[in-house]
C-alpha cells in the first residue's frame, strides 16, 4: 500500500499512544531508500567480497541462513533445489547476497555472483546426529523427562530401553533400566542443548555483520525446526530479536520440512511401547519446532512461511523488497 498518510497509523508503547511527529516513505529502489540509509553508507561491508566486485553500494542485502545443523537430508535436498531457482531473481539491480549455514562450514561471502551463491548451495549438507538410536529420546521428552519429571515420558523411555537390551531383566533389572533411560534423557538434552545454543550465537554474529551494511538489510533463515526450551538460548532468542531490531534488520525464515505429518510414519520405530505415547511426543515435538521461526519473524517484521510444499513460492515471497515502507518518529 504506497498512499498511506500520518494519519493512518497509531503507535503505541507500553498501552500508551505516542504522537507521530514526522512520516518518511521510501520506495523500494528509489532515490528516498537510498538517502534514508546514507548515515550508514560509510559503514564497511561484512566481506571483501563487497568492494573487490562493485563500488555500488547495494539497494538491499539478502543472506540466506541455512540451519544444517537441525536438517535432515530429505529437508535439506529440497531446500537446495528451491533455493537455487530464486538466486536470478535475487540479484537484481545493486542487489547483493549471501549464503551461509549455522555450523559456519559454508559461507560464500557477500556476493552479486550468482555462481557463488548456487556453489555455496551445493555444498550444504546436514550435520550428522550424535544421538543414540536406542532409546530414542528427543530433545522434547528430554525436557519432559529431566525438567519437568513427566511421568509418561519416562515410562516411554523405560519401555524404550527394556526394549533395546534384551539382556535386561524387567523383573530383577528395572532399577538399571531406569538409570539408563535417565542418563539418555540427560544426554540428548545436553547434546542439542549445546547446538540449539550455538545456532543461536551463529546467527546473532550474522545479525552484527549486517548491521554495518547500507540498504535494506534480510536474513532469511531456513531450517526444519529446532526449540527453546531452557533459559540460555531463550535469553538467547530475546537478544537475537532486539539486536535485528535495532539494527533495523528483518528476519524472515521458511519451514524447510513443508507440509508435515505429526502421525507415526513408516520410517519410524513402532516397535518401542507404548506407540500411542511415541506419538504423542512426536506430534508435541514437531509442532514445537516451528516456534522459534515464527517468533523472530513476528519480532522483527519478518515473515514466516510454513504448512506449504511450495517452497519455490517461499523463497519468492520471502526474497521480495517491499515496494513501500514507512518511517515514523
């Protein structure tokens, strides 16, 4: 909507409405974006690359944050493909862009190339698991189990192990089987509590990287899912929220599992009892996931796309300037 007025807008804080002093509109690309960043123009770009390609400072920067550190290689072959059809539409104009993953293993730098772009895609590959495949305990039922002593996720880990170890006795063992299932709670929480941790600090030095460049600045965050669930990385989540706001960057992130089933699948083990619990911590945990990508895009303006296939359309509508903004004081 590009013929918005001062007095179609109100701005509250704390329930208190502020007076709106001043409205600026920017179109995207034109002569006002450019001037409304030129306080920042100085500002050195996060990568050489910048100045060794063009000495044009770009309208918009957009860099692409794949998690692989929480993608699966189904997630991730899907992912790739889309995210290379957009690449041409992407660097259009000054536009510049990069393409980095959570684990620090890929960065193709800033870049108007899109041969590095698509060369940085294709290098992506998930991080293995370091968790035992028996039990198998997520980080979910980890926390059900550790933090909030649920009764049922730890009978399920019990029967999960009782069930792995045919050498433990249910009658005379089940004391041994219980410490087992335990330290496996114990560990899964600690394993991906470490990474959801340096997920977090990965994207935060991201965040500060491109708080020094001119221009309309996204990072686009694409990933299967991963949660908040301890204090530190929700400290960490609320830091990561007010530094992109400040530093007036969007994020937006795109669910790269797409249209999911929380029910039991065939490539599941159905053999641990009880299933109807396994389900239920299944269902529980893969809706959980999305909460982290829906709370930075709502905290920074961003959008957040999820429940469709059509990851084409996602990384499209994710990867569109606006064509008009406003800036109040």
């Amino acid at each position: 909507m590009g013929d918005l007025k001062q007095e179609n807008f109100q701005v509250f804080d704390n329930d208190k409405q502020r007076t709106i002093s001043e409205i600026t509109v920017e179109k995207c690309g034109g002569p006002d974006a450019n001037a409304a960043d030129s306080s920042e123009s100085a500002a050195p770009p996060a990568s050489p690359d910048t100045a060794a390609q063009s000495s044009v400072l770009p309208d918009r920067t957009i860099v692409f944050l794949f998690d692989d550190m929480h993608m699966s290689f189904e997630d991730l072959a899907y992912v790739r493909k889309a995210g290379i059809n957009v690449l041409a539409g992407v660097l259009s104009g000054s536009n510049m862009a990069a393409v980095v993953s959570t684990s620090g293993k890929v960065n193709s730098g800033l870049t108007r190339d899109p041969a590095k772009l698509q060369q940085a895609i294709m290098g992506l590959s998930p991080r293995p698991s370091d968790h035992s495949d028996c039990p198998l305990i997520d980080y979910y039922q980890a926390d059900l189990m550790v933090n909030k002593h649920d009764a049922e996720a730890n009978a399920d880990a019990l029967a999960q192990v009782l069930n792995c170890d045919s050498g433990i006795n249910p009658q005379t063992d089940l004391p041994v089987a219980q410490r087992l299932s335990e330290a496996a709670a114990r560990c899964a929480l600690s394993i991906v509590n470490q990474d959801v941790q340096a997920t977090f600090a990965a994207t935060m030095e991201i965040v500060r990287r491109m708080a020094k460049l001119p221009g309309q600045r996204t990072l686009i965050l694409v990933s299967s899912g991963f949660l908040a669930i301890v204090q530190e990385p929700k400290t960490q989540e609320s830091r990561l929220i007010d530094l992109a706001a400040q530093s007036n960057i969007t994020i937006s992130a795109l669910d790269a599992r797409g249209l999911f089933t929380t029910a039991l699948v065939a490539s599941d083990d159905t053999h641990v009892v009880p299933v109807q619990s396994r389900n239920e911590f299944r269902a529980s945990a893969l809706r959980a996931n999305e909460n982290v990508m829906a709370e930075l895009s709502d905290g920074t303006g961003g959008t957040f796309f999820h429940n469709s296939n059509d990851l084409n359309a996602g990384f499209r509508s994710l990867t569109e300037a606006p064509e008009t903004i406003y800036l109040l004081e």
